[in-house]
C-alpha cells in the first residue's frame, strides 16, 4: 500500500482539478474587467474583492451546498455589504462597529435564509477601506451575477450537471 501514491490520485481527481479550473476561469475574467474596465467603458471599475475568492469554493467545490446557490451568493453579498455601508454611515468606524456590522449581517442573513459564509467579510472590507455607496453596485452586485452565471455556465454545459440545485 502506497500512501503518497494514493494522496496523488485523490489530490489531483478530475473533480478538484475542474472546480480549480472554474474558479480561476471566474476570477480571472473578473480580473479582466478590472485591468481593461475603463478601456470598454470609459471608466475604471472595481472587479475583484477578496471575499470573492472564497465564495469561489463554494461555488465550484460545493455546488450543492446550500451556502453555494445563487440566492445565498447574491443576497448574502448584497446585503452584508449594505449592512457594512450603513452602519458606517450612520455610526462611523470603531470597535465596536465592525462588531455590529458583522453580527448584523450574519443575522439578516439567517433571519432570510441567504447565509453564505465569505459575504461575512464585506462589512469588514467596506468600513475598514471607507469605501462608497457605489460599491454595492460595482463589484458587488454586478460581480456576484457575473460569478452565478459563470458557475452555471460551467457546471451545465460544461460538467453537465445540475446547477444550481435551487435559483431562489
């Protein structure tokens, strides 16, 4: 019995090899709207946002998960950084703001059924940058469908399986 022979053929299964290759074909078309953004649409975007690397395993690892469908990955996004941008507006940054953003924003998204773990970073990431309302949009909301559509690009035409298991 040859252990690292057997830890080879499980690390590199045809399953973990295509949710890599989904995730990175993801990313790195939204890492293309962002270096060629202004470019196509006369303005410089943000594309990219670090919890955007985690939804990525869910997505293309878990599909199934309940965490990984697309009203879990847009709402929860949404809504976390809504959270994030309004209790910075209304409070300021501080301790305990970062605090409450997050604990509102893991509780919004349990109270609506849209838990999805990496969007619990984007209060985070909005107050502790300062960043504007307009993120919500861009990349957020347009970034989150953009990655929905690519998961489902990929897992139906070109896994050939069921995704998502439920849209909302």
């Amino acid at each position: 019995m040859n252990t690292g022979n057997t830890m080879i053929r499980t690390l590199f299964k045809w399953p973990a090899l295509a949710a890599g290759c989904g995730a990175a074909l993801t990313i790195s078309l939204l890492a293309m709207l962002e270096q060629y953004g202004s470019e196509w649409f006369s303005q410089e975007q943000i594309w990219l946002m670090a919890p955007f690397g985690a939804t990525m395993v869910l997505l293309f690892a878990l599909p199934d998960s309940p965490l990984a469908q697309p009203r879990n990955i847009i709402a929860g996004h949404i809504m976390t950084t809504a959270i994030g941008l309004a209790v910075m507006g209304l409070v300021g940054v501080s301790f305990w703001s970062l605090g409450l953003a997050v604990g509102l924003a893991i509780s919004l998204m349990m109270l609506t059924g849209t838990v999805h773990p990496p969007a619990g970073a984007n209060p985070l990431l909005v107050m502790m940058t300062g960043l504007p309302l307009s993120f919500v949009m861009t990349p957020v909301a347009t970034g989150v469908l953009l990655i929905v559509l690519m998961g489902w690009v990929w897992h139906r035409l070109i896994m050939k399986r069921q995704y998502p298991v439920r849209w909302w």
